[in-house]
C-alpha cells in the first residue's frame, strides 16, 4: 500500500507528482520532497515558496520542515530568504548529525554551502499585495493573519516507510524573524512508519500551544483510526484554547497512517485538502464546519 495526503488544493499538482513516483515504487522520501516543490515553485501561490508573501519588512521568509518516520530523522529550516527550494535544505538538515534546525541566516549559510538555488522568493505579486495591506492597514488595525496556508504532508510508500513535510511563507505581515509551528517537530509535523504521521495548517502560535500534529501521532498509536485521532485531537484543543483563552485560531490538521487510511480534521469552514493513495486517484475533497 502507498499513500500521500497533503494540506489544501494547492497540492494536487504535487500529488500527482508523487502519485508517479510511488507507483512505481519510488521512495516516500523523495516523492514528498518532488511533492513539496512543485507548490513551493508555483508563483501563485502566495503563503508557500516563491511568491510567498511577505513579513513587515517586505521579505520573505520561509520556514520547513521534513521528518523520516523510519529513523525518526528530523531536519528544518526557518525565517529563510533567497532559497528557492526550503524543504530540500530540511531534508538535507535531516541527515546531518546534530544542528537539525537552522533560522535565518545560518540556514542561509548552510544552505549556500550545499549548493542549493538561490533565488529571490519576492514577486511582484507578492510587492503589490504588500503595499495594498499597507494602505489598509492605515485604516484598521494590523492583523497579520490573512493570505497563509502552508502545505503539509504525510506520505507512505509500497514498503512500508512514511515521511511528513512542510513548507510556509507563514503569517503575512508577521514580524521579521517570526518562527510558526511548521518547522516545529510535534506541532507542524510529525511521522513514524511503526503508526502513521499528522501535519498541520493554521495559526501557529496556537497550533504550537497543543503539538496537535504529535498528539494525532500519539492517538492513532493507541489505536484510533486516524479520522477519530484528528477529530479527537482538534475537537479536544479548539475546546481547551476556547475555554481558556476565550478564542482558538485556525487549526486544520490532516493525518495517515501507515496502512494508508487518512483523516482530516479542522475548526475552520471549507479546508481543502488533497489524497491520493494506491487504488485511487489523486482527488481533492472540502470539509464543512460540523461544531
Ligand atoms: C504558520 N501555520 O506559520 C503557519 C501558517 C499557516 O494556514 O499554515 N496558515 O503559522
């Protein structure tokens, strides 16, 4: 059996991508890396590589991530500029022994030194977007959640390993140097091939106060198929930050474990997400809002 399912509609060309290579056999390594830079080079999606949109200060920053669920490898990048390609940095940062996670500019370095692209992640787009926020914001009060999405996914290959990967230009207009929950081992992300693994979308800051994507992981362990650990696991937090804190940001959460059964979850209205998995092919589906 062999499966992917990736966080919103943007994914599906990278799905199909990785549909081919796990097919035939491909390694779930490197189909979800070949998944993730398909969404990270398309210009027009404006929350995930190029095109990204920008932090206050007209730069953007991405944060990445990917995990080996068989070694339990971890490698991440954040608040990285002028890379093309953040999750291939992660992914190299997961073979390496010790300094797994890298912000700013020593990812920079370590990424240069390995010969990645660089490229100005800056787009026109992504320019006037930014100074069309700018004008708004004379009038209203800066929120620097609108214009995200990250691209989260977990995949299982035909013998048996899983792999989770995530890459975001995070929260527009976030502060230079903020870090969300996608480079975040348990919050953004987690894998193991011996149970499954969970990525998420959202507001970080609060997707980072509960390590949804672990808890996911940790609930699926315990034998819950991985519908009821996502439903469980976001039905719970979104309560618990309600009940505390009066308000939960946007949590959507995706999961798959290692016989390629999937579960979503969200406490949004609308999340898209993308499956394909043996037998099936690769499809996007919308959840509705059931609290
Ligand atoms: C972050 N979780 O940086 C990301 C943004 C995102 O849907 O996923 N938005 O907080």
């Amino acid at each position: 059996m062999w499966g992917i399912i990736a966080t919103w509609r943007m994914a599906l060309e990278g799905i199909e991508k990785a549909e081919g290579m796990l097919k035939e056999g491909g390694d779930a390594g490197d189909a979800i890396e070949a998944a993730v830079r398909e969404v990270e080079d398309f210009p027009f999606y404006k929350s995930v590589g190029y095109g990204g949109l920008p932090n206050e200060e007209m730069e953007v920053e991405l944060d990445a991530a990917y995990m080996d669920g068989d070694t339990l490898d971890i490698g991440a990048v954040a608040a990285i500029k002028d890379f093309a390609n953040p999750v291939s940095i992660a992914r190299r940062l997961s073979k390496e022994q010790a300094n797994n996670l890298l912000v700013g500019e020593g990812a920079e370095k370590f990424a240069h030194k390995e010969g990645f692209e660089r490229k100005n992640m800056l787009t026109d787009r992504a320019r006037i977007h930014y100074r069309n926020r700018k004008k708004e914001m004379v009038q209203s009060e800066l929120k620097p959640y609108s214009g995200h999405d990250t691209v989260g996914m977990v995949c299982l290959d035909s013998k048996g390993k899983m792999t989770c990967a995530t890459s975001t230009s995070g929260l527009f207009m976030k502060k230079k140097g903020r870090v969300g929950d996608s480079p975040i081992s348990g919050s953004g992300f987690y894998v193991d091939s011996k149970v499954g693994g969970a990525s998420a979308t959202g507001l970080g800051e609060d997707v980072m106060k509960g390590c949804v994507s672990y808890e996911i992981v940790r609930l699926m362990a315990e034998g819950l198929h991985p519908q009821e650990a996502c439903e469980k696991a976001v039905a719970h937090f979104d309560r618990e930050l309600k009940e505390r804190r009066g308000k939960a940001g946007d949590m959507s959460l995706i999961a798959m474990n290692n016989k390629g059964e999937w579960g979503v979850a969200t406490n949004i209205e609308g999340f898209s997400f993308a499956v394909a998995v043996e037998g099936q092919k690769p499809a996007v589906y919308l959840t509705k809002q059931e609290n």
